[in-house]
C-alpha cells in the first residue's frame, strides 16, 4: 500500500473527515487524548481567526491512493 503525505486545507470535506478518522480511533481506544471535539475545538475556537496557510503548515494527514487517512498530525 503506498501512503503519501497531503497538506490540510482546512475545507469542510477534510474537516469532516479528520472527524471521522478521529472518531473511529477513539471507538479502538476510547482513551485517546484527541476526538473530534478536540478537532472542531482547534478549528472553530482556538485557531479560528487563521486562514489557509496556518493550516497547511501545521496539520498534516497521510492517505492512502484511494484517498483513506490512515495517519494525522497537529502542530498545536
């Protein structure tokens, strides 16, 4: 399976999509530290005030060719 790193632009499709990646892992270990609640947190609260170019820099996900994350990170 070849996975490849991709920017965050932070659009409502990925957004919607970090949240279910992060959803399904908690459902795995639900004692995780981040969910989707942290995520809408970081989004709407926190880093609201940021534009496109903050997200790149400090979000980052790997997907699989067919697009599935399989990994994520945040630079908070």
């Amino acid at each position: 399976m070849n996975i490849h790193g991709v920017d965050y632009c932070n659009t409502e499709a990925e957004y919607n999509e970090v949240c279910d990646f992060l959803n399904a892992l908690s459902e795995i270990e639900p004692n995780m530290l981040w969910e989707s609640g942290r995520m809408s947190f970081v989004r709407h609260s926190v880093h609201a005030d940021k534009d496109e170019s903050f997200f790149r820099s400090n979000v980052r996900t790997w997907r699989t060719e067919a697009g599935k994350i399989v990994a994520l990170c945040i630079s908070e």
